[in-house]
C-alpha cells in the first residue's frame, strides 16, 4: 500500500515539477493549439465542401454535366461484357466459375455439350434428370465429386 502512495506523490511531484518547467509548458501549448488549429482547419474545409457542393447542384448546367458523367459511366459499364455477366450470372461456387470460364475457351460444339451434360445433371434440361446407377455414382465417388 505504502508503495501504490509513493509513487502517486512521485507522479504528482513529477507533475508538478514538468508543469513548472517553460520549456515542458511552451511545448504543451504548442501541442493543444496545434490539435485546435487542425480541427478547426478540418471544420472550415468540410464546410466549404458543403457550400460548394450547394451552389454546384443548385447549378442547371453542372447539373447536367454531372447527369451526362453518370449517363456515360452507365452506359459504358452497360456495353462491358464482364460487367454484365456479372449482374446477370448468379453466384456460384468457386470451382463452378473455372469451370464456366474453362469452357467458355472451347470452341461453340464442345461448350453446347457441356451445357448439355450440366443442365442434365441440374434436372433444368427437357429431359428427365440423369439417374445413375450404383457403378456410376460409385464412379464419381471415388475420381470426383
């Protein structure tokens, strides 16, 4: 207990010595208005982001500057490939996609096959889906899943 309370007072006295100290104070102060200064500084810029954005939008021709920009930007997103296979393929699993982008390399007949065997195996095909025998799911099994 005695040692908890010594170095309290030694903390205090510490305190008080550095407090005394102009050196320790001018650099105390120069740390709080600097602290100050840059919060302030902070507060005039997001109030001048705000203003300017104000008088921007009350604007009719950046108005439609901005309307065009984004027009653009849609509709080259739009006219991207990858962008929209994006938006349109759901998700999928990670092994599934490889596959799908492995095939999307092989030539017209041998992807139409492949698309074939898998909405076969899904059960979306025509056709009723595939039954397998015991030998067959044995098969996969035992080389894949």
């Amino acid at each position: 207990m005695t040692d908890e309370k010594e170095q309290r007072e030694s903390s205090s006295e510490r305190m008080r010595r550095m407090n005394a100290d102009p050196e320790f104070q001018a650099k105390r102060n120069a740390g709080v208005k600097r602290r100050h200064a840059d919060a302030a500084f902070a507060a005039k810029q997001a109030a001048l982001s705000r203003q300017t954005m104000m008088r921007l939008n009350a604007d009719p021709e950046f108005a439609r500057k901005r309307n065009a920009a984004a027009s653009k930007t849609i509709r080259r997103l739009r006219a991207d490939p990858e962008f929209l296979a994006k938006l349109e393929r759901p998700r999928v699993t990670k092994l599934l996609d490889d596959a799908l982008r492995a095939a999307s390399n092989l030539p017209p007949d041998a992807q139409d096959s492949i698309a074939r065997v898998v909405l076969r195996l899904a059960g979306a095909d025509e056709e009723a889906p595939v039954a397998l025998s015991a030998d067959e799911r044995a098969a996969w099994a035992e080389h894949g899943s």
